[in-house]
C-alpha cells in the first residue's frame, strides 16, 4: 500500500466559534437518525484555537450496547495522554454510519477512525475522507476491508481465527452439537466468528439469526430452538449480554447445554467464574479504541504507522476461563475489560 506523508495537525485556521457552530449543526442532524450521537469526549470545539489535534471515533455500535462503552474507554485515555480532542459518533444502520464520515470530513477533521461492519457503506465517506488528506484507520471490524479501502492500519480481532480457535476449544470439551447465535445479520464480524467455528469444529454447527436489539426476542427465539433439538449441547454467543440471555433460555427450556461466548464484561466475569457461561472470547475492545487514537496521533505527529500498512495489529483472541477469570475481574469491574 502506498502510504502518503502525514499531513500536518490543524493550525487553528479555523475558528472556534465556527467550529462550535459545526458541531452543534452535526449533533442536531444527528439527533433524528436512530442510533446516531456524537458526543465530545474532550474539548473539541476549543481545538482549533489551542492547535490540538482533532479525531473522530465513528462505530456502527447500536444505542445501549455497554460493548462501546469499552471501546470509549480506551479512546478516552488515549485522547488524554496525548493531548486528543477526541469526538464520537455512532449509529448501527450503515447508512447513517457513513453520514457520519462524510460529517467528520466536512468539519475538517485530523484523522477518522472507523469500524468498517458493513465495508461497502463506508467504501465512499473513506475514499472522501482521503481525497481530503485525512488519515483514516480501522479497529473492531472490516479486517478483510482495510487493506483494500486503503485505510492507515488496522486494530482489532482476526475474527475467522477466534471463531476457530473456538472451534478447537468446542472439540476438547467434547462437544458435538453447536448453536451460534448471530444477532445482527450481515455484520462481516459476526458472520466470521460463526464460520470460523464451523471449520474447525468436528460436530455439527447450527446458526440462528436473532435481531440483537430485542434481548427478549432473542431469549425466546433461543429457549425456542433448545426446545425443538434437545441433541444442541453448546450456544454459542457473539456478545457478553447475548450470553446472559442464553443461560436464562436454557435454563428456560430445560436443556443440558453449556453457553460459551465472544466478548466479556463485568457481568459476565462473574457468570464465567460461577460457571453458568464456560468460557469468553476477549477481543479487549478497550485497546482498540486505544490504539485507534493513539496512532492517527503519532501519525500526525511523527508519521509512524503500525504494521507496515499491510499487516493488522491483533488484539484478540484471548480465552477468559474459570482458571483465570480471577486475573481480569478487577480490570472489568473498572469497565476496562
């Protein structure tokens, strides 16, 4: 990939009443959208005056997922460290997500860091965001996207490797009849995950599509199919609260499975360690906020760039069991983990 030099961080040309009134426009378009929000996570409207850099966080995350929150975290401290006017927006249908790039373009700005859930959404806000000298990189999904989009670098999970590494894990507990239950379709993540434990796990696996938003729909669409193939032995989550609901169904439907996931947080710390839930699958979404902001930050200031621009930077998987759900306990219960 061919990487352009770093542009220079913004120089206060533009004023900071102006700004002010660019993102109370940009927060009132979004208000109407949905899931749409932009929040200032530091001082961004006084940026421009004081020569701080400028960057703005944009998921696809749905409005109450506590995942985010995480992420946000992470961005936050980095934001802090280096001194990041860190901006956040977020709305899980993909076309309001890509508004939300094209809004970051036209405020003009130093660097855009996006999930690319639904890569070809965000093929054309990323291409303007480019043609503008904006830095953008990827974290959390879309690591099958980056590359080709041509963002910076890229931070976050191979979710074909969890999900067979997941696999394995299903095939030494022995076994052999699994339900993975994807609760936003055509999210390219979450469909990797699914695949991933396909092909790797010797029994049989079985997907369920649930819309993630309705945790009552998804109990009882679960609870539904345990009742109707009591030979399921395993549910397999794509999120910590999806986990929680799933123990609740099998429980429901007098089944004998065991609940394993992807994702962690507190509650789900303590559902591992009782044993309800087998095991987690951590992406540590905290560190890909993290590491998102802090390196448009360096790119900006010192033109580094992790990975060569050809290879991600891997922050999961990593297996949170009963062995060692003790060693993360205190880092979730902080909303760190």
């Amino acid at each position: 990939m061919n990487t352009p030099p770093p542009p220079q961080a913004s120089s206060g040309s533009v004023g900071a009443a102006a700004l002010t009134a660019a993102l109370c426009l940009l927060l009132a378009g979004c208000s109407g959208s949905g899931g749409a929000r932009l929040d200032a996570d530091a001082d961004a409207a006084g940026s421009a005056a004081t020569g701080r850099i400028r960057v703005a966080l944009i998921t696809h995350g749905g409005q109450g997922d506590a995942f985010w929150d995480r992420v946000r975290q992470g961005a936050r401290a980095a934001a802090a460290k280096d001194g990041v006017a860190l901006t956040y927006a977020n709305d899980s249908d993909p076309a309001k997500q890509a508004q939300l790039v094209r809004d970051a373009v036209g405020d003009k700005v130093d660097g855009i860091a996006v999930t690319l859930a639904k890569p070809q959404a965000m093929k054309g806000p990323v291409a303007e965001a480019k043609a503008a000298g904006i830095p953008v990189v990827g974290f959390n999904s879309g690591i099958d996207a980056w590359r080709s989009q041509g963002l910076l670098e890229y931070f976050g999970q191979d979710e074909s490797l969890a999900g067979r590494a997941v696999g394995d894990k299903l095939d030494a507990l022995k076994a052999k009849h699994a339900l993975c239950v994807i609760h936003e379709r055509g999210n390219v993540a979450l469909e990797a995950r699914c695949a991933g434990v396909k092909k790797t796990f010797a029994g049989q696996t079985e997907m369920l599509y649930v819309e993630g938003t309705d945790l009552n729909g998804v109990d009882a669409a679960v609870t539904a199919q345990l009742q109707q193939d009591p030979t399921i032995d395993e549910v397999v989550t794509l999120g910590a609260q999806f986990a929680e609901t799933a123990v609740k169904a099998v429980k429901a439907a007098g089944s004998k499975a065991k609940v394993a996931t992807f994702d962690l947080d507190k509650d789900l710390v303590t559902a591992v360690r009782d044993g309800d839930v087998q095991f987690a699958v951590d992406q540590q979404p905290y560190l890909q906020g993290y590491l998102a902001v802090d390196a448009l930050w360096l790119y900006r200031t010192n033109g580094n760039f992790s990975g060569g621009g050809v290879a991600p930077v891997l922050t999961g998987p990593a297996f949170v069991t009963k062995a060692n759900v003790a060693a993360v306990a205190r880092f979730a219960a902080a909303g760190t983990r």
